[in-house]
C-alpha cells in the first residue's frame, strides 16, 4: 500500500511531534514554517517560554521516544505555593503521593529537540516558508509561500495539516471556501511575562524560592504565577484587567508598576530588580478561547492543536492536549481508512475532550486567582486528599484526572463536577476536617462515583 504524502503547516511542538510520529510511520512528511529555525537563529518565544508538562505530554514524548530526553530537561513541581498577602506561604499538593507532579520546561528546549526528532524519523522542515495563499482545488490543495530570500514558490499537495496555532493561516484559508463556525471567547484579561532571577551567590540552591512548586500570588482580580526554570530563574507571569482603575492600561510608569507591585505582591516584587524595565520592554499578551463547529474541510485539510481549539493558560494543558491531537492522528493513519474518513473520525473523537479542558481552563482562571484564598479551600482540599487516599478506586480529584491520568478530559470534567459538589455539601457546616462526617462521606462516594477505568 503506497503511503499518502503528508504536508503539515506550522514547526511547533504540536507540529514538528505529529511530522515524528508520521514520519516513522513511513510516510513522507513535509513541514512548512514561516519562521527561522530556532536551533540556528535562537528561539523567539510564543505564547509562553515555559511550558508544564503532564502525564498526557509525557505520554506523547514516550510514543516519539524522547521522553527520558525531556525529563532531563524539566523541573518537578510538586504542588502550588500560595503566597498570601498577610500570612506565610502554604504548599498545595496535587495529589496524594510523589508522582503527582508537574514539570515545568522550556518552550524552546522542548521545540528544539521535537524538531531534532521529526528530521532524524525522515521529515523535511522548510523555514522561512510563510504561507501567502492556499488554493483548495477538487482534491489537492495549491499552497503559495514567501520565503526568507525575497523569492516565492508554490506547491500541489494531496492534503495539508494545519498545525499553525491560534493566529492560523492555513484556517483563515479554510473559513475563506467553508463556514467553519469560528467563535473567539476573549477573556477581558492580559497577561506579561517577568523574570525572577537565580541566586547570585554560590550556596549550592539556584533558586530564590522554592524551586520545587508552581507559586501562586492570587489577588482576586489579579493574579501573578512562576514557574521554576533549569537555569534557577522563574518565569513570572502576571495576568490582570487589560482596562480599568488598575489594569494594564492604567499602570503606564515605571513608579505606577512598583507601587502596584509592593502593594499587592510585596513579596514578589522584592524578587523582581528589573521590574520596571521588562513590565515595558515584555508586551501584553491577550488571552482567548477558541471555538470551531469543524475543524476539516473534506479530504483536504484538517487542523489540529491550538489552530483547532485554542485554550487558555490556567489548566497548563494547551500543549499536552496539542500532544494528544498528535498521538491520535498518528493512531488513525495506522487504520484502513481513507483520509476523509480519519479526519472525521478525528474530530469527532477529540472534539468533546476539547470543549471540556477549554471549560475547565476557564474555571480553573477563577480557583487560582480567587477560590484558592477561600476559608474553605484548604478544607476541601485536605478532604479531597483523604477521600482520595480511601477510595483510590473512585476519588481522584478533577485537577490530578486531568494532569496525572490519560482519562478523557470530558470524563475528567463530569467526574470532578460530582466530586466538588459533593466535597461542598460534606463540609457546609464543618470548619476542620475532624467535623466533616466521614463515613457518610463514604456511602456518598460509593453510591454516586463509578469506578475508575485503569488509564
């Protein structure tokens, strides 16, 4: 059987993981890309510099083979450290032993060694290649490109990926010949990303905090993360209103950004010596979900990752979801079907896990920057853990089914609606974990939460 030619537009992570996967597949696989090659021009960034790693991620990077690679690579976080604006630190455990852990790594690192991948399983990478103009003919597809040189090229393809991301060319080309029912869900928040730098002196500790969790500085209406990074550094990142009395907007001096900093993150602020210089040099990022009613166009063309269904940030979930699209497609070019066909069944197998991590992102943006400061969160969460610890079989928080497991993310979604009202209903008029009615705990449990499927 003569394996179809396969041309995949965009060499990011998700990109340059499917192009592997197919590749070694046999097929022969042809990456267009309209920046630089990151390995020889320096990586630019994107949407974040880090990136969290979860089971469903490393899940991927195994199939591909370069999982041990990556650890290497990445920091375990063992849990949130919420940092409180009138009362000391406390550590969140994600889950209920050392495997729930998350690994912060470098979006750049990460992309680099994929890409490395792809070209050693026999995929062609083309930088500098942007896509000027797609032509989708009776059943090939003509893709016009400016190259880096000044110089142009087309090329007549059987189909094409796009794994392009959010701003996707090759979907604007789509919705051009097809409605694909494109909705952009902006949050009316921003983000920018700040450095806390590593250690200066020689003590052995890189970092300045612990390097070990994901910090927290949640405000209610503002909230401000870090993640740990190899060098001792932390990528800050500080997501607040992009209008308002104390928004984006309104902090537009140098001595504005301090003020608010020493305010409302005291803490933070006296780890950031370059605050003022990177709050204007770093720009404002936006922040959206992205929803389409399909994602391909017949046999043509077909997009995957975050040109299908962009999310936003909170769950740490983008790119492992990406990486699930990939592993995915890859299972279903294994199958005797023709290419319609796969990309039907595609959709239709990713796109209710899609809708739920998109909806999950979103309330997790209300627990991290408001919920986590609640008088009752840290019960819950003790609670949680204890029911986890007795029914490992049927309790597993929302948080860890979707970072710790390969369960379906719309299974995740509906299991962990049950178990948090169930966790708000066993504490209503408990103040400690000794108050909560255990055993009745238990009968609810067994009654209203099936057994888990091994993942």
């Amino acid at each position: 059987m003569t394996l179809p030619q396969i041309t995949i537009a965009g060499a990011g992570p998700v990109g340059a993981l499917v192009a592997a996967l197919l590749a070694r597949q046999g097929h022969e696989v042809t990456i267009y890309e309209s920046r630089e090659d990151p390995r020889r021009a320096g990586f630019k960034g994107g949407r974040s510099i880090n990136f969290s790693l979860t089971e469903r991620g490393f899940h991927a990077l195994e199939v591909a083979g370069v999982r041990a690679s990556a650890e290497r690579f990445a920091i375990p976080m063992r849990g949130r450290m919420v940092h409180h604006l009138n009362r000391e630190p406390e550590l969140h455990k994600y889950g209920r032993d050392q495997k729930a852990q998350l690994h912060s790594i470098n979006r750049g690192t990460l992309t680099m060694m994929l890409l490395d991948v792809a070209e050693k399983a026999g995929a062609k990478v083309f930088f500098q290649h942007k896509i000027t103009d797609v032509e989708f003919l009776a059943d090939e597809v003509r893709i016009s490109f400016s190259r880096g040189d000044g110089t142009t090229s087309r090329q007549t393809v059987p189909f094409i990926l796009g794994a392009d991301g959010a701003g996707s060319r090759l979907r604007a080309a789509m919705n051009e010949v097809t409605d694909l029912g494109e909705t952009v869900d902006r949050l009316h928040y921003g983000y920018k990303e700040l450095q806390i730098p590593a250690r200066v002196e020689n003590t052995g500790d890189p970092f300045l905090i612990d390097g070990r969790a994901l910090h927290l500085w949640p405000r209610g209406d503002y909230l401000t993360t870090a993640l740990p990074n190899i060098s001792g550094s932390f990528t800050a990142t500080l997501f607040m209103p992009l209008e308002g009395d104390s928004s984006f907007t309104t902090l537009n001096t140098g001595a504005k950004v301090r003020s608010f900093f020493d305010r409302e993150f005291p803490s933070l602020s006296a780890l950031l010596p370059d605050l003022e210089s990177e709050f204007f040099a770093n720009p404002t990022g936006s922040l959206a979900t992205l929803h389409l009613r399909r994602w391909h166009l017949d046999r043509r063309a077909l997009l995957i990752g975050d040109a299908a269904h962009a999310i936003l940030p909170f769950h740490g979930q983008g790119m492992n979801c990406g990486f699930e699209d990939a592993t995915e497609l890859a299972a279903l070019f294994q199958r005797d079907m023709d290419v319609r066909e796969k990309f039907a069944r595609f959709e239709q197998q990713r796109r209710p896990n899609t809708e739920a991590i998109a909806a999950m992102s979103l309330d997790n943006f209300t627990e991290l920057r408001s919920r986590v400061r609640e008088p009752g969160y840290r019960l819950r969460d003790e609670l949680r853990h204890l029911l986890a610890v007795r029914h490992p079989e049927r309790f597993l928080s929302r948080y860890e089914l979707v970072s710790f497991t390969r369960v379906p993310y719309a299974e995740a979604r509906e299991r962990g609606n049950v178990q948090e009202r169930l966790l708000r209903e066993l504490t209503v008029t408990a103040e400690r974990l000794a108050e909560v009615d255990i055993p009745r705990a238990d009968r609810l449990i067994t009654s209203q939460l099936p057994l888990l499927a091994t993942r």
